[in-house]
C-alpha cells in the first residue's frame, strides 16, 4: 500500500466525507488514491476558500474536515483561513505538498518552511518523515483539531513520501472522550456564589455554542429567571424569543447593553474566549463578581477577571445547576428587566429613523430578512459594519442561524460559511449578505456555489466603498479619503457564472425581489443600493 492509500484510509477511519482544496503537482498520489476513496474532493477557486468551508463544517458540527493545498505559494494562501478556524475555535485539518525530502533535483524552488510558518498559527503542525507514522499522526491530529478549544492542525506530506510503500497500516479507532466534571466542593461553591448575589446576569461567549450546553442552559434560564445577554458568534444558542433574552453585546463600549449591565452584581460567564472581540462589564462597577465556567481555565487580561473558576464540563455543569434548589426569591431583577424593555423601546424607535429613506439601510434589511425568513434559516455574514446590526436586531432562534465573525473577522469568510452551511442544510433557505468590496476581491467562488448546485442567495450590500472604514473614517472627523470603488456590472457578473442577478434601488422593491429569489433554483446575486446611517444606535 502506498503512504498516499494509507492517508486516505485513516482520513475515511475519522469519518471524513469531504477535503475542499486547490491541489498541485505535489499532491498527485493523493488526488490518485482519493479516486478510489468515497471521501468526495470540492476544488475551489482559492486555497483560502477551501480552508473556510472545512473550518465551518467543524464549526458547525464539532467534527474536523481536511483542506488540502500543495507547498509554497498554495500553502500561504492557506493563511488567513488557518487564523480564522485557530481564532474562532473551529477544528480543522490541513494537508500541504512538499518537494521531495529524501533527494530533489529542484534545489530550493517553491521550497519555505511551512510547518515552521505553521506553528504559530495552529495548535499543531507537523511533517510526515515516514509513511509508516501516518496512523499515529492523522489520529493526534484530529484529537488535537477537536479538543477543546478546538482548532487547526497543519500536515506536510512530501511528494517522495506520499508516493512510498508502507508496511504499518494499523488504524488507529476514533473513539468519543468524556471531558471532566467538576468536583462536589467546587459545584457547592458555585452554587453558594450565586446564592449570595442579589441581581445576577449570565453571559454566553461563542465557547457555549455546543448541543449539550444548549439544552440544559436553556432549563437553567427558564427555571431561575435570571436574564441572560450574548456574545455575537454566540448568537441563538438560547432561543432568543425567550422573556429573559436581554441583548446581544456589539460594541465594546457605549452599548445599549451597558446601562443594564451596570445593575448586576454577579455575572455569570459561560464559554467566554478572549479572543472574540470584549464588551466592557467592568468600567462603571469594579466590585462585580464575575464567575468563569468553561472547558478550559480563565485567559486573564484588563477585560476579564474572574474571581470564581468553574472548568469543566460547560453541559455537565449546567445540569447540576438545574437540578440543585437554587432559590431564586433573594433576586431582585426588577429594574434590570424594566431596563431591558426600555432599551428595546430605543431600538424600535432607532429602526422608525429609517422609515422613508430612498436607500436600504441597515435596520431596515435586518427587519425585512427577518420576517421573510424561518426559524431555522440560516444567514452567514461576511465582514462589515452591518454585522453591528445583525448581531443586535437579528434575534436568533435556533443556533447557528446567524454566522459571523467575531474573532479574526476577516473579509471573504462569510461566503464560504455560506455554502457549506447550504450543504449541510440543503432544506434550508440560505442567505450571505456582503460588501460591495468581498464580492470583487472574491469573485471566482462564485463558480464553486455554482459548480455543485448550490440554492444559494448572496446579499451584495453596494455603496461603491469599503463602507465599514469609510463610516468609522467619518466618525474620526478625517476627510473622505481613499475609500471609493469602482464596481463592475453586476448583472454581467453574475451571467457570466451562470447565476441569476436582482436588483433592489428602494426599500420598498426589497421583499418582492428577496421571495422571488429564495424561489430561485441555483445561486442569485442581489445587489442593493445600500448606505449607513451616521451613528450606530
């Protein structure tokens, strides 16, 4: 058997379905043994692209899939998607090619050391020096993709080896891990912490966003009634029609969020990761109590320090606090939900002020997408300043309903998420909503969605700017400077790929345009003459 064969039979042993990649000359053995594989091969168009579909495939089922790109140049392009999955905790496994290791006639053309590029950005990175060691490193590597926090995993395998017999093909069985639970003494306290508050909150980071967590925060939430505000990645994880929904916390400082929370004496954190971008619970009460439950130990900085950490099983630990007697008659919640209505009052009022206006803006798209949409509908947002919007006026349902980033918050992401969540949810209607300036630095993806007959809807959001610096540009009182774009006709761009193309040019022509191409069979671009408002209210 071949190293490449070897490969290809641990990756079907993890249950891989799909490896999304750009491959080269150097990966030809394997190309030859997944001809013979049921693991099903989607080239994209940028190796980019490919690691952003596997990293939402694990971000939305906890299971690691593959991206496959070959050295050099397609191993850089790798970069920004390797720091997307790495930072927003999405498991995924990364093949490269190499030149040959044992003897090369190429000297060192195409040749940089990727593993050593790879180290800092993932949470393993390795090179396959024998194909006989490719069982035990495809199994740690995927182990390691999945554990929490989950992440990225880099494999290098070089041409020569790839292509060498193996005498080892022992597989190595995948098997589920049971994460530790918190001890009586630890959960006694816990329970006595948040005994002694008089008006606590809790607070869900993108580190909840997991089945079992779901479930039993959800009972916690309904049985004590303490009022529960979100991170954005976190967004519907709890079903945000719920009584104690407060808000989704979007901006670090200034929130409509931050008036509530300055009435809590303890809060609860569930998940929290430091990575995604902080809300600011300390500036107004340094006194407050902060109680960390999570996998993993509490990362401490100027935003976060808790006193109490609960690490463990998140799902384990919010059972026990279902089940145990937690009083909930020494609470005093009262002005704290009287501060959330009238914070919801100001955001009805806030979506009035673009009643009237001649450009679709921000609310207004929000509001319209979400009474056109089901529950279990699914929107990915790519990078912009509409992602404020959504995260806060968008209430989410079920979980992964609304996908953005948080974290690296990178340009180009949301597309990609887009069609993966679409394959995986071909039932469900799928909506990504983008900048003007993605949709041209991106473009040739559209071919992929096309390619394998994706019903797929792309929000083009066109204000001939890299709107989102332009906004903040204006709010630093720095002159309009260096911003502008110039687009391409967007109708022919879409022909060109074989997809439909609409137009909205008034908010009112928004709906009529949106339910005819959530009807529409294949990709639809719908370009809409967009503008921001001058605050984010």
């Amino acid at each position: 058997m071949k190293a490449s064969d070897l490969l290809v039979k641990c990756l079907e042993n993890e249950w891989v379905e799909y490896i999304y990649g750009v491959p080269g000359e150097e990966n030809l053995d394997l190309l030859e043994s997944l001809k013979h594989s049921p693991i099903k091969l989607i080239i994209t168009r940028n190796e980019q692209t490919a690691v952003f579909m596997a990293a939402t495939y694990g971000r939305l089922t906890g299971k690691a899939w593959v991206a496959l790109a070959t050295l050099g140049p397609g191993a850089t392009n790798m970069v920004t998607g390797i720091a997307h999955a790495q930072l927003g905790g999405m498991p995924v496994i990364v093949i490269t090619g190499q030149k040959p290791i044992k003897k090369s006639k190429q000297g060192r053309f195409q040749i940089i050391d990727v593993v050593g590029m790879m180290k800092p950005i993932t949470k393993r990175a390795t090179s396959v020096p024998n194909g006989n060691r490719i069982p035990s490193i495809v199994r740690q590597a995927f182990k390691v993709a999945e554990d929490e926090k989950p992440g990225a995993v880099h494999i290098e395998l070089a041409e020569d080896i790839a292509a060498e017999v193996v005498s080892e093909t022992t597989l190595f069985p995948s098997e589920k891990i049971r994460r530790p639970q918190i001890d009586e003494k630890m959960f006694h306290l816990l329970v006595d912490r948040i005994r002694q508050a008089k008006t606590p909150m809790i607070l869900v980071w993108s580190g909840a966003n997991r089945k079992r967590i779901t479930k039993y925060l959800t009972k916690f939430i309904e049985k004590t009634n303490i009022p529960f505000f979100t991170s954005q990645m976190w967004k519907g994880v709890v079903d945000e029609s719920l009584p104690q929904y407060m808000w989704t916390a979007a901006l670090t400082s200034g929130d409509y969020i931050h008036p509530v929370i300055d009435q809590a004496d303890l809060l609860i954190v569930v998940g929290y990761d430091i990575v995604e971008k902080p809300t600011n619970y300390r500036h107004s009460n340094e006194d407050r109590q902060v109680i960390h439950i999570n996998f993993t130990p509490a990362e401490v900085d100027d935003m976060y320090m808790p006193q109490l950490e609960v690490v463990g099983d998140i799902g384990n630990t919010l059972w026990q606090l279902y089940e145990s007697d937690l009083d909930a008659s020494c609470w005093d919640l009262t002005l704290i939900y009287k501060q959330i209505q009238e914070a919801k009052n100001s955001l009805t009022i806030n979506i009035d002020q673009e009643k009237g206006s001649a450009v679709m803006m921000p609310r207004t798209l929000i509001s319209s997408l979400r009474s056109l949409l089901w529950n279990d509908d699914i929107i990915a947002l790519d990078n912009g300043l509409y992602k404020v919007w959504f995260a806060r006026n968008y209430p989410a349902y079920q979980p992964n309903t609304l996908l953005l980033d948080n974290a690296l918050a990178t340009m180009w992401a949301g597309y990609s998420v887009g069609m993966v969540a679409k394959m995986i949810h071909p039932d469900r209607n799928v909506v990504c909503v983008v900048g003007d300036g993605w949709l041209v630095m991106n473009l040739w993806d559209i071919e992929t969605a096309v390619r394998l007959w994706l019903d797929l809807v792309i929000i083009v959001l066109n204000d001939n700017a890299y709107g989102m610096i332009k906004w903040k540009q204006k709010d630093m009182w720095f002159a309009d400077y260096g911003l502008d774009l110039q687009n391409p006709d967007f109708m022919q761009l879409a022909a060109s790929f074989g997809a439909h193309w609409l137009r909205v040019s008034h908010p009112d022509e928004f709906d009529a345009v949106m339910k005819k191409s959530l009807d529409n069979k294949g990709v639809t671009i719908v370009e809409v003459v967009f503008s921001y408002p001058d605050k984010v209210q």
